[in-house]
C-alpha cells in the first residue's frame, strides 16, 4: 500500500475519450471545406509534429494538411481544412474511459485530487461540465493558457503548490510517457502510465513509471 498526499490526473486519454472517430473528424473537415476527399486520418495524425499548439491550432493542422497534400499531390485549401477539422470536432462528445470514476474516487478517498492538462480552459472545461466533472477535483490546471505546458514542470508545481502539497508526496496518472511520465518525474513526483493500448507490450523506452496500469481499473491497487 503507498500513501500520496495528492494524486493528479491528465484529462484526454486517460479519464475520457472523445466519442468521435478520427475517420469522422477527417471525413468533416473535407465536407466543411468543400474539397474531394484524399488520404485517411493516419495520414495526417503521422504529418503532425508532436502535440498541437493551443494558442494557434489552425496553423498546426494546416501544417499537416499541407503535408497530406504533398503526399498525394493534391492542391487544396488547407487552411480551409484545417478550420474544418476546428469545426468537426465536438468537445462536448466526450465519455469515461473504463476504471476512471473508480480511480477517481478511489483517489478523493485517499489525497487531495488534482488535474493538470495541456488544453486551455475554453476546450477544456466543456468535457468536464459535459460529464459533471467540474468540482470533481481540488485544483484544476490548464496549462494551455500557461507561458509552459508538460512536460515541464510548472504545471505540475502550480497544482501542487495550490494544494499545498509536496511533489515527494505525490503521483500524476497520465497515459504519455513524455508529457505525463517524464513531466512529472521531473517535477519530483511519482508517476503512473496507463497507455492508450491495453494490448501494448508496455514498452516504455528510456522512462522508468513507477506504476505501469493495464487500465485505470489497476489504479485502487497502487493506493491498496
């Protein structure tokens, strides 16, 4: 059994999914531009470098349309599919991933409760009003609309510090070894990764979690 004065979690992909499928999102930004179809969500999710910029979305994904559009030698609007990829999308079509509300209470059981998520609030808050989530935690933290997202630590020591707690006495839940895992070890907190594929071999590279979760169902066992 392991006693944490706080646990914190990251939001998508590992308390909620969204319920629109990549195929969805992509058919729509084609339909919403007015252009003929070409190439598959993979395309774009491989043209894509590294996460996307809240504060400047619509260039990131014109970006990888561009790079799509290279790809299959087609020429398009790709701002205009990158605003309709924008509009497609529905942040408020969002549900649980299987285990979370029994790691969440396990955790308001056991510590202080935070979120740390890279989004800013506008896109964040909705999933969490969408679930009724929003006084599920002690602190939330919306590090999109910060100078410095994870993995750096300020995230992280801005949660902590709201809730007065020390990082040697914490845990961050995440499902990305480099924003969630490395950030928080580098902040000094324990780390818990429950990857997007249950199947995975848990393949972890150059990162040492401290906990590995097959799914959040896994979570009560680190908390005893």
């Amino acid at each position: 059994m392991t006693s944490f004065d706080a646990v914190l979690f990251d939001l998508d992909g590992t308390l909620i999914e969204n319920d629109q499928s990549g195929e969805d999102i992509y058919a729509g930004a084609f339909a919403a531009a007015d252009a003929d179809r070409f190439g598959d969500p993979s395309d774009l999710w491989s043209a894509l470098d590294g996460p996307p910029d809240p504060d400047d979305p619509e260039s990131y994904l014109t970006t990888g349309f561009e790079r799509v559009a290279t790809k299959y030698g087609r020429t398009v609007d790709a701002e205009a599919l990158a605003r309709g990829f924008i509009e497609t999308v529905d942040h408020t079509a969002v549900s649980f991933l299987p285990g979370a509300n029994v790691a969440l209470d396990a955790a308001r059981t056991h510590a202080h409760v935070g979120l740390v998520t890279n989004g800013p609030e506008r896109r964040q808050s909705v999933k969490l009003d969408a679930l009724d989530l929003a006084d599920a935690f002690d602190v939330v933290v919306y590090a999109g609309d910060m100078p410095r997202r994870k993995p750096h630590p300020d995230p992280f020591e801005r949660a902590l510090d709201e809730l007065d707690v020390g990082a040697h006495a914490s845990l961050h839940v995440g499902n990305s070894l480099e924003y969630d895992v490395g950030g928080a070890q580098d902040a000094g907190l324990d780390a818990a990764w429950c990857p997007d594929d249950p199947d995975s071999d848990f393949d972890t590279g150059t990162y040492s979690p401290e906990y590995v979760l097959s799914s959040l169902h896994e979570f009560t066992d680190i908390l005893g």
